[in-house]
C-alpha cells in the first residue's frame, strides 16, 4: 500500500490502527520538510526507527528509505551507519561533535 505521498507502508502487527480515507504521513507538509522536522531534534517520536529508515506509528511500518541517504559515521572510535535527510540531522540526531566523521556509504554497504 501506499499513502498520497507515494511512502509504502505495511502492517507489523496483527491489529494495527484502523486507517480511514486517504493515508497521509506528512500532514501537508512534503516528505523533506516532514523528515527535516523529525530529524532537528533526538526526542521526537519515531527518530529511533528513522535511523534505519523505517517509521513505525499504530502499528504501521512507512518506508522512508527512499527520501533519505545513508551515511557511515564514527562516534568515540566505533563506526556506525545511519538514513537520514542530510547530514545536519544525522549530527543533530546522534549528538555528534564536529571531530566525529560522516561520510557517504558506498553502495552495497
């Protein structure tokens, strides 16, 4: 399924939420402001899940992988990878320093 703005989305539990009408994730706002919105602080619901592409709400699962890039990046020497919109957002997200590298991930990664 797919909602009006073209995000697949499938159910990951036995009873999710009742969805009426047409589904819309972003409220009016496009996928880039919506995602922008959710990445510019690490306590807004669902950013946990946006890590890895996913955001998970009434037991629904919209795919968000599409809209955003994934990132490698280290933190305290550990390397780590990551979705999200920009790197601005990933920094803000995982509190990291401007020491901390983030980069592109190659393909396949």
């Amino acid at each position: 399924m797919k909602t009006t703005e073209n995000i697949n989305f499938w159910a990951f539990v036995q009873h999710p939420a009742d969805l009426k009408g047409e589904i819309s994730l972003c409220n009016g706002k496009s996928v880039k402001e919506w995602l922008n919105s959710k990445f510019s602080s690490r306590t807004n619901f669902g950013v946990d899940n946006l890590r890895h592409g996913f955001y998970k709400e009434g037991g629904w699962c919209f795919d968000l992988r599409p809209f955003m890039k994934k990132y490698i990046y280290t933190s305290y020497g550990s390397i780590y990878t990551c979705y999200a919109p920009n790197v601005r957002g990933l920094r803000q997200i995982n509190c990291l320093k401007r020491c901390e590298r983030v980069a592109l991930a190659p393909k396949g990664f």
